[in-house]
C-alpha cells in the first residue's frame, strides 16, 4: 500500500463524496430518458470484466425481441460530439474506442453510441430512434444520467487494497458507494481464492443481490481469417500475449492455464492507442520469441488487425462468462425492469 499517497486519495474521495452528496439531496438535476435506462458500472479503474457482461445483457435483450441501444464513452479517442458507432470506419477503434467498437461488432443489431458525456449522448440516441432499452456501459459513477437499475460489477480477484480510493488504490470512490447498487456482480470467481471471495462477500452491504461469473476462454479468433481454433489446439503450444488492458496479470494467468506464456510478452496501459510502431517492435519481439501463437484480448485485436503487417498472425481469445449458482437470475432481473 502507497501510504505516502493516503493525503492524495482522501481529498480525492472527499471531492467526489461532495458530488455524490449533491446528487443524493437533489441539488444537481439529472437526465431522465423516456426509456428504461440499465447501468452497468464498476468500483475501480477498468479490469473487472465489464464487457462481456455488458455484451451478455445484450444477447439476452435481443434474443428478447428488444430494440437496445448502448451508450458509452469515447474513452482514449477521437470523437468528442455524440455519435453512432460505424464498425466500418478504416480506424473505428481509435476514432470510437476500442470497448464501443468491440460491442458493436459482436451485436451488429445493437445501435452503439459514443461521445464525451453519458447524458448528452443518451439524449442523442433517442433523437434517433425509438429504443426499448437504453444500456449505459461504464455508467456507476455518471449520476447526471438517471438509471432504472444499477448493476456494479466487483471482480473477485482484486486485491482488498486496491479498493482504496485513487491515486492510492484503484477504487473511483469510497467502498461506502456501493450501496447505491441494485445488484452485484462478482467477476472471475471460478480464477479467486476461496479466503479471497470470501473476504470479499463479508464487507458486501447486506440486503444486495449478489450474482456470481466465472471467466473461461473455450477458443481463439483469428484476426484476418474470422476462423476460430478451439482452446485444445492451443493447449502446450507457447503463446506470446500483447494486451493493452487494466488487468494484465488476469489474461497471463487464464492464459497460462492453456498453455507457456513467452517471457518476452509485452504489456501496454489500458486503453493504449497502438502506434505503427508499436505494432513493429510486437511482431519484432514475436519473432524472436520463436513463440507458436501471437495472441491478444478482443478488444485489442480491433485496434490492432489494421496495423499488422499480416494480420492472420494474430488471434484473439474469445472471453465468456459463466453464471454460478443460480442461472438466468440476470436475466430476469433486466426483464423486471422492462416491464
């Protein structure tokens, strides 16, 4: 723990305990849409595998007959006005973002929009169509746009300590907000040690709704072909691994439980906008690693395919969630709100 940071994090949380106060009394005025509004948000700083939950309530949604539109934020990219994300854009990844763009390629009947305030651009989204649901990715600490459901995401193998609020730790805010929550959601249970999960249930506020995923990755994409080779032809065969993520230590060690991980492997902050550069010294270093397989997470593969000399070098692990326990419970939850 970065004692010496302590002075730094409290007048941080005391900053935003001033907002959520504000909020709390009613003296700061929200954006209420005309659509039920589903928030799905964490406590820390990226890496706690919101995405493929964000991209399961999706799934289930359209499956449902619903018309969904996602609202993010162009975090790390070009465009600042509200916009729909084009999958077709030649840089769509460094111009919308690599989460929106990686949303919208894998639900190709969901309408993604970006822009550089939540409320702003949930309002021009529904300008634009009629929509049955509105997700928010990344949305807990957004309070100016109003929400139907709060769902928070904790990932149950971060360290205790990190939930001490930034620069100190990773947390956004106070372990104190999480009471704002309708549910929550614990990631990567089937990678945390038991002690660890259990700890973690213990300082849960009591009465929440708690709903348990694990992670496995069952196969691999290719980045130029689209083809798909299962996690068994990966077993053995050593991988040089490139992400540019909040957790890297999360990937090495799902991956570690296929096959060797080059020590040469590089690492980039999350978010990392890959320069043709960067794309050099990654293919240099693959090669000299005499590696079997160059393998990335999806949502660095679409930022990385159009730089790559020879993009079918590169495969993408597939992350899938599992529910735990008690199966269809999200689900159900979503659709209560609907109704």
């Amino acid at each position: 723990m970065k004692f010496y940071l302590k002075p730094f994090s409290f007048l941080y949380d005391q900053i935003v305990g001033m907002k959520n106060s504000l909020y709390d009394r009613g003296v700061i005025g929200v954006y209420k849409a005309p659509v039920p509004v589903v928030s799905i948000g964490n406590l820390t700083v990226g890496g706690t595998g919101k995405t493929p939950v964000t991209d399961f309530c999706l799934k289930f949604l359209v499956a449902e007959g619903k018309k969904v539109a996602v609202v993010s934020r162009s975090y790390r990219a070009d465009a600042e006005s509200p916009c729909r994300v084009d999958v077709d854009h030649p840089f769509a990844a460094r111009y919308y973002g690599d989460e929106p763009v990686l949303l919208a390629q894998a639900n190709p009947e969901v309408a993604v929009y970006v822009g550089a305030s939540k409320w702003q651009t949930a309002q021009y989204a529904v300008s634009k169509n009629n929509f049955d649901v509105l997700i928010v990715d990344d949305g807990f600490q957004h309070r100016k746009l109003a929400r139907d459901l709060n769902i928070v995401i904790l990932d149950a193998t971060e360290s205790l300590e990190n939930y001490a609020v930034i620069p100190e730790g990773r947390a956004r805010e106070s372990w104190d907000g999480v009471a704002r929550a309708d549910v929550l959601i614990l990631t990567k249970c089937n990678l945390a040690k038991e002690d660890d999960l259990k700890t973690l249930e213990e300082k849960l506020p009591p009465g929440k709704e708690v709903l348990y995923f694990g992670y496995e990755i069952p196969r691999f994409k290719n980045a130029k072909t689209k083809e798909f080779k299962s996690r068994d032809e990966f077993a053995g065969q050593e991988m040089f691994l490139v992400s540019a993520i909040a957790r890297p230590d999360v990937f090495e060690k799902m991956m570690r439980e296929i096959g060797p991980v080059s020590k040469k492997s590089l690492h980039f902050r999350d978010h990392h906008q890959y320069s043709n550069h960067d794309v050099k010294t990654i293919e240099e270093e693959f090669r000299k690693s005499q590696a079997r397989y160059l393998v990335t997470t999806e949502k660095d593969a679409v930022k990385l395919r159009h730089l790559m000399s020879d993009p079918a070098q590169l495969w993408s692990a597939s992350l899938e969630i599992a529910e735990q326990g008690q199966k269809g419970r999200l689900s159900e939850i979503i659709g209560q709100t609907l109704r």
